[in-house]
C-alpha cells in the first residue's frame, strides 16, 4: 500500500476511535451534537443528554408523566430550532415509561421529586442560572423551579401549559390513571394501581387549584420573566394560562391559537428567539 495513503487511513481510524470513546464517556458534546449520560443519587437515575453550546436551556418535552427526550419534536423541534444558539439540557422524567430514567415514587413528594431530579442534573452538569422551556406538564414544572430555585431561573416559557379546570376537575387524574398508571405498574410490578392512585391524588386531587405547584400570591409577586403560549385543550386551559399571564408581573403572551394552523408555528417560535434574547445574561 501507499505509504501516505496508509498513513492517512491510520489517522482516520485513529480519529474514529477518539470521536467514539468521547461518545461513550460521555463527555462535552460539540455544538449540535448530543451526548447520552446519567445522572445518579441513591436510588435514582436520570437519564439527559446534551446538545449545542452557549446559555443553559433546559428543556421539559410535553407528555404528561411520560415526559421523556423524544417528546421533543412536538409540536416543533426544539432541539433543532435552539441547539445552534444554546447549551440544551433535557432528560426523561423517572417516571416515563417510554424513557430510560428510573426512581421510586415519592407519593407525599409528587411534583417536588421531579423538581428534585431536574435541579440534580444541572447541579451535576456545574449549571448555574439557566433559561427552561416547558411544555404541557412543564408548565407546573416550571413554576416549581421558579419557587425552589429564584435566583438560578433567568427567563421560562411556558407553553400549552397543564393547569386545574374547574369544569372537568378530574380530567389530568383520569388521563394518568388510564393512559400512564397500568403501563408503569407493568413496569415496576412492585407497584401496585393502589399506589399509583395516592400518587396522583397527590399530584392532581389534593387541593387542585390554578397550576398545581404554585399560588396566585406567588405568580402575582413572581419577577421572573415568563413567556406564556396558551392552548386550549382539557388539560391545558386557556384560561389558567391567560390568568398566570396577567398575574405574573413580567410575562409575554404568544399568539392565540399559535400551533394552527401549522403555519403559525415558524412566527411563534421566532417569538421564543427574541424572548430568550431579551433576557440572555450579558456576560453569557
């Protein structure tokens, strides 16, 4: 063989092997490149992965308790839309049955045990303050690390956030026990439908009001940006959305209906783009 041709099938080779051990170890993912890692503390592991450089902004995908990384692409691509501009941080919820985190559930802790996880990544990853995008159960999510962690959250946006319809009281119970509860308890068959019925009274029966994590005397003195993205479904009243917007003395409002037609969404997200600009640190 050609000496020089065989040097550089060598060097590609060697190349190859460095760029597949960096994936392996997880280590800094380049920008637009992910990077799959856990997260462990006692009894809980986390599954996130990474994409970009620049600002944090962490991601919460829509999908109820199976909030997982694949939720991502609906109703648009975030990652894609955001990598080329941030640092994206986002992982499964130990609850998805269609994701790779794992934990016990905290019945007396529902919501706060998530918020616990999701804080323990950042943490891990040395992330100080943070940008975070949530969606249909992101937005209680949010509100939940705005009130444990003020001075870490620089700007959120909310869209199609989940929140309590007093007409349909029952609505994001019933949607868990049916399209969430018999899949896990198949998955961990130690739990029983028993358990996950005090889990979700927990979550979503006790005391229902507003977005679940947070008063109104919170939302109302809140002087964290927000951008809110309304919708209008059962489980993400219009209503609730349009009361934390007029509440919260910093928040936007996106466009109303701004997921269609599908046409709209390219101007909603343009929307996103500035807000987290606005409010991007100086030094970031």
């Amino acid at each position: 063989m050609d000496p020089t041709r065989r040097k550089l099938l060598e060097t590609g080779a060697a190349a190859t092997a460095m760029a597949a051990a960096e994936r392996l170890f997880g280590q800094q993912p380049g920008k637009g490149e992910a990077a799959m890692s856990f997260y462990e503390k006692g009894p809980v592991r986390i599954r996130y992965e990474e994409w970009g450089s620049g600002f944090p902004l962490l991601l919460i995908s829509g999908g109820g308790l199976n909030s997982a990384i694949s939720g991502l692409t609906n109703p648009f691509n975030t990652i894609e839309e955001f990598k080329g501009e941030y640092h994206l941080i986002s992982a499964d919820l130990r609850t998805a049955n269609t994701g790779q985190s794992s934990g016990p559930l905290e019945i007396d802790r529902p919501w706060d045990m998530h918020t616990d996880d999701q804080l323990g990544v950042l943490d891990h990853l040395r992330v100080d303050k943070f940008f975070v995008m949530g969606f249909c159960i992101g937005g209680p999510f949010i509100w939940n690390l705005i009130k444990r962690a003020p001075n870490r959250v620089v700007a959120a946006v909310l869209a199609q956030p989940v929140g309590f319809r007093p007409e349909m009281p029952t609505v994001l119970y019933d949607g868990s026990m049916t399209g969430w509860g018999p899949d896990y308890v198949k998955r961990y068959p130690n739990v029983t439908m028993d358990t996950i019925q005090k889990y979700l009274t927990k979550m979503y029966r006790d005391n229902p009001d507003f977005v679940f994590t947070v008063t109104r005397d919170f939302v109302r003195n809140c002087q964290t940006p927000v951008l809110i993205m309304p919708d209008d479904i059962p489980a993400h009243p219009y209503a609730v959305a349009m009361e934390s917007a007029m509440l919260a003395p910093k928040a936007e409002v996106s466009m109303f209906p701004w997921k269609e037609p599908k046409e709209r969404i390219p101007l909603a997200v343009r929307q996103i783009h500035s807000f987290l600009k606005a409010h991007r640190p100086a030094s970031a």
